[in-house]
C-alpha cells in the first residue's frame, strides 16, 4: 500500500513542516491554548458579583444580612455608596453588577417581621443577571429563616412567614433576554475579527505574489500604502457593524439606547487597535497560513477573555489580570453600555481611554515594524 513514491512525498511534507519553526509552533501551542482558555475560562459559574451596599440602617441586623449576602460567594461588597446617585453611577460605568439599598427603619421592621430590602440588578448581562437574581432570592429566603428561627427560640412562638423580604429590580433588561447580552457583543466581535484577519492576510498576499516589490518602487509613500491596503477593511467593518445594529434592533428588540455619534465614535477608536493587530501579524508571518494562525493566537483568547461568553468574575484571578491586556474586554463594556444603558462618554471614559493607549502602541509598532519590512 505505502510504495516508495507515497514515502517520498510524505517525506517531503514533514521537511517542509520542519522547516517552517513558526507553523509548527503555533499549531502545536494553540491546542495547549484552548485547552486552558476552555478548562478555566469557559465557566458560567458566577461567582464575586460587585456588589454596591447603600446601608442606612448601620445596625448590627444591616450588618448580619450583608455577612450573608457576602457568605454565599456569589457576591462581593466593593463599594459602600451614601446615595442612589452613587450605585447608579457604578452600575451604569460597570464597576457594580448589583446595589443592595437597606432601608433606615431595617432593625425595627425585621423585629416587626415586615423588613424589606431592595436589591438593583444590571441586566445588560443576562447570564451574571439571572445568577445573582435568584441567587439574591435563595439568600433572602435562607437569611429570613434563620431570623426566624432565632426569634421563635427566643420567644417560644414562630410566625407565618420570614420576617425579612429582597425585593429585585432588574434594570436595562427587565426580562433578561439573552439577546441583549450577545448581539452588543457580535459587534466587537465583528470588528476584532474582520480587520485582523483580512488586515493580515490581504498584506502578506502582496508579499507571496511577489507585487509588494512592484509598489514598493512606485512613488507611493509607506504610510499611503499602509493607509490605502488598511482603508477597504475598515469600511467593510463598519458595514458589517451597521448591518448587526440594523437587524439586533429590528428583529431581536435589541435597544439602542445611547448616541450614535459615540457608538461610530468609540468602534473607530477600537478598530485602531484591532488594525495594528493585523498589521503587527503580517509582519511576522510570510505566508497566509501563517498570519491566519498568528492572528488566531490572538482572537482566540480575545473571545474568552473579554467576557464575550463567559463572565470575567467566574475566571482565576490570574486570567482576570491577563484580560486587562485584551482590548475586546474594553470595548464590550462600551458598547453594552452604549447601547442597554444609554450611558455618556463619563460613564466609560476609562474604558476608551484604555482603547486609545492600546490603539496609538499597537499602531505605532506595526507601523514601526512594517516600514523596517518594507526596507
């Protein structure tokens, strides 16, 4: 079955294979890759939800009822705010998923059996949104009976019902719809993948064909054709996006809630940085093979990374950390927040602030590198 000739060539392709190191390389990482991405990463177990906690009770009853909240693992009391204005800031800018408001009469309504507490959810992430929703409910109901009980111990007779009751509000997506949550996505995702790839691959096609040399002798300037090979991608990125906003709102309900300026605006600034990727990629590869796994290296944890499927509090805190180093986690942020909560540029000005630094360095450098290719 296996002549000489099938040898031979077999022979060949393995030579070839052993020649190319970086091939090589990449597809013998990027298994070990997914392999960690989808054994830590890919978790939709929530847990660390940022909580804000509006206590106006300050009593020793308040305090017992945020031990239990934080006891249960599911959420984490970051931010101790003095009014309304406060949580909704940090829920609106992302820095809290949920507020717990604790009225000022909590201590003698719990000793009346009639205490009510309100808690606030963001639901422009329906997967943390409905987690912490019926997690903040089993709480409720675990606290509300263990008053109980302590209070019939005491006083020898037990009443109808838990003397303590959260109350939930769910805001920017009252029915937590799953849609809300993934098309804001699909737009980022759109924008990383299109203008990294095509970026990559359309410039070290010139280069395989042999007619990078044809435009390098023309009069054209490095920085023109850069901007011209660049230009196309980003045009096509930004229809493509439209094309998802159109159809989200129109057919999914998606709201758009914020200003258009500033969606067009802030996918700009993040297209930067997702064009230097592929411009950076296409430096390194000399074939198209190699800049589509050389870009896949970075999509790749991008999408798990960026709280994209999988919520960024569910994750070691290791990759929390390497995230802060993906530029996706920065847009998703903005353009859920643009879009469900209608937010101005205050409200997730560190985020694009993030997105301008990494786009001017990964720019800068592939626009460094590229011109010392080209030399």
């Amino acid at each position: 079955m296996f002549n000489s000739r099938i040898y031979s060539i077999v022979r060949k392709e393995f030579v070839q294979l052993f020649r190319d190191p970086r091939t090589l390389a990449l597809a013998v990482v990027i298994p070990i890759v997914q392999l960690f991405l989808l054994g830590y990463a890919a978790t939709s177990d929530v847990r660390n939800v940022s909580l804000a906690v509006w206590d106006q009770s300050k009593t020793t009853e308040s305090r017992q009822l945020l031990d239990a909240f934080q006891a249960s693992n599911y959420f984490k009391i970051n931010y101790l705010v003095n009014s309304s204005d406060e949580y909704q800031a940090l829920i609106e800018s992302g820095d809290a998923r949920v507020a717990l408001v604790i009225p000022p009469d909590y201590a003698q309504r719990l000793f009346d059996g009639n205490a009510k507490v309100l808690m606030i959810l963001d639901g422009s992430d329906a997967s943390i949104g409905g987690t912490a929703l019926s997690t903040a409910r089993l709480v409720g109901q675990s606290f509300g009976t263990k008053i109980l009980t302590q209070q019939a111990t005491l006083s020898g007779r037990s009443a109808p019902t838990p003397p303590v009751e959260v109350r939930t509000q769910v805001w920017y997506n009252p029915d937590l719809n799953s849609a809300y949550f993934m098309i804001p996505g699909v737009i980022g995702m759109i924008l990383s993948f299109i203008t990294t790839i095509l970026t990559a691959t359309a410039i070290v096609r010139e280069r395989e064909r042999g007619t990078i040399e044809q435009l390098i002798v023309t009069p054209i300037r490095s920085w023109e054709l850069v901007l011209g090979k660049l230009l196309p991608y980003v045009i096509l990125a930004f229809v493509e996006t439209f094309e998802v906003l159109i159809i989200g709102h129109f057919w999914f309900g998606v709201p758009i809630r914020g200003s258009l300026s500033l969606i067009i605006l802030t996918s700009g600034i993040f297209i930067m940085s997702s064009l230097g990727i592929g411009l950076l990629a296409s430096t390194i590869a000399n074939t198209q093979q190699e800049a589509m796994l050389t870009v896949m290296m970075y999509n790749l944890p991008s999408i798990f990374l960026s709280g994209f499927f999988f919520p960024l509090e569910a994750m070691p805190q290791a990759l929390q950390i390497v995230s802060y180093a993906i530029p996706l986690r920065y847009f998703l942020v903005v353009i859920r927040s643009l879009l469900l909560k209608g937010v101005g540029i205050e409200a997730i000005q560190g985020e694009v602030i993030a997105l301008i630094i990494f786009g001017l360095v990964i720019m800068t450098l592939a626009a460094l590198r590229f011109r010392k290719r080209l030399d």
